[in-house]
C-alpha cells in the first residue's frame, strides 16, 4: 500500500493556530518539531516549568472549552522567538513578552482579570493532549487520512475540513479508515520511519468549525453513529529519523 504526504502542520502553541510547513526533519522518540512546545496554563492549573509534568488538556486554554480560539490568527516565529496574536507580536523569551501574549489571549475570550492563564514553556516537555498517557505519546505524532475525513463529511453530509482534526501529517491514498487498522505496524515516508501506537479518539474540540467558531457538530457522537466509534486519525512514534515533505510516498511496511 503506498499514499501520499497532502500536508505538515505543526501547532507551536497548544490550541492556537496551525502552521504549514514545506519539509520537516524527524528523529526518534522526538515527536513533531516544535509540535506544542508552549501552553497557555490555566488559573490554577499547577503546572510547574521547572518540574514539568503531563497535565490533562482541561487545565489548559484549548478549543475544547474555548471555541473562540478558532477565530483567533496567530503565528510563532522560532527564529525570533516571537509569538504573534492577531497584530501584535509577544517575546516569548521575556516574562513582559509572556505576561502580554497571557493578556491578549484572556482578553480575546472575554476573561476576567483573575483568570488570566500564564504562558508557559519547558522543553523537550510537549504539551500534548495525551502526554499524560506517556512519555512516548507525548512525543507521538498525528496522522490524519484525509480519504477517512472525506467519508465522514458525505455521511452527516456536510463540510468537514480535516484541519478539524489538528494533525501533523495529513495523507490520502488508502480506504477510508483503513488506518484504524495499523496499531503496531510501521509506515515509511521519506527517510523516516514511524510505529503506529494508537488509535486517536476525538473529543468536543472537533465540534468547532474553524472558519465561524462555531460548535456546529456533535462530531464525536456522529462518528460513533456512523462507524461504531470516536476515532479519527493515529498516533505514532519516530523510530527512524529523516527529512519528510509533501509529495512524499507513505508506505505501509
């Protein structure tokens, strides 16, 4: 079986916008680059940057419970290491830089002052969504089968943007939701080689439709309608590093 590579996101910042890339080098058990590396924590969450642990995703500022961050248009710059949000532009390396991305975010989402969350970064720690399942999850990568997104978009017949899905690596090429099917098998693209670990389960951030910000679909309840669960997409780990990019041939081994 062999696919095609359509697309490489990474998300600098968890729940923030997607940023396309042209190529990306992978190395084992090192996960996506740059794949979020920072997380707005919110009031309360316990995080500690100077002993970083997994956090469950709701102590975080995410789509699943803020859909207005759909509506928001940001960009990291890893050369300056500059976080933009809408206009204005945020050193991430100065607790000032910090302290105003935190701000412009909490006043996006209409926050009130005490619950401003804080910007936090503490690499090679990934804020994930399933870090807390493992060290080798956290450093999975997100594939998505675009022929899978396809099939389910006819069958509640709407307009659904695989980019709903928030992967890494999306593909075409095999049968829809055959890839469901791949859990300890491995796939080459390009150089690199990944193992397929899990199968990934989908959770209300799907709800959100990325151009209104709007929740406009029970999409976790409408896969489980229509093919008898919530998944969508795999994780896998890089166990043999290499430069990949869009055009790539994705072959099952």
């Amino acid at each position: 079986m062999t696919a095609k590579i359509e697309m490489l996101c990474h998300y600098p910042v968890k729940g923030l916008s997607a940023q396309r890339l042209d190529h990306v080098t992978l190395s084992p058990g090192q996960g996506f680059p740059l794949d979020r590396a920072f997380g707005f924590a919110r009031r309360g969450s316990g995080f500690d940057p100077e002993n970083p642990r997994p956090l469950p995703k709701g102590k975080f500022v995410v789509l699943a419970r803020d859909a207005g961050l759909a509506l928001l248009e940001t960009r990291y710059d890893d050369g300056t290491q500059m976080l933009h949000i809408g206009e204005a532009g945020f050193d991430t390396r100065t607790p000032e830089g910090r302290e105003g991305a935190a701000a412009a975010i909490a006043a996006h989402l209409g926050y009130e002052a005490d619950m401003q969350p804080t910007l936090h970064s503490a690499g090679p720690h990934k804020f994930t969504d399933v870090s807390v399942v493992s060290e080798a999850m956290m450093n999975a990568v997100s594939l998505i089968n675009v022929d899978s997104v396809a099939d389910f978009a006819q069958k509640v017949k709407m307009d659904i943007s695989p980019a709903r899905f928030r992967g890494n690596i999306l593909f075409s090429g095999t049968a829809p939701f055959d890839e469901l099917n791949w859990e300890g098998r491995e796939v080459r693209i390009g150089e690199a080689r990944l193992r397929v670990l899990l199968r990934t389960q989908r959770c209300p951030a799907t709800e959100v439709n990325l151009e209104t910000g709007a929740r406009d679909i029970d999409l976790p309840g409408a896969l489980r309608q229509h093919y008898g669960h919530k998944d969508m997409g795999i994780y896998a780990e890089v166990v043999q590093g290499g430069r990949i990019a869009p055009g790539d041939a994705l072959n099952l081994l």
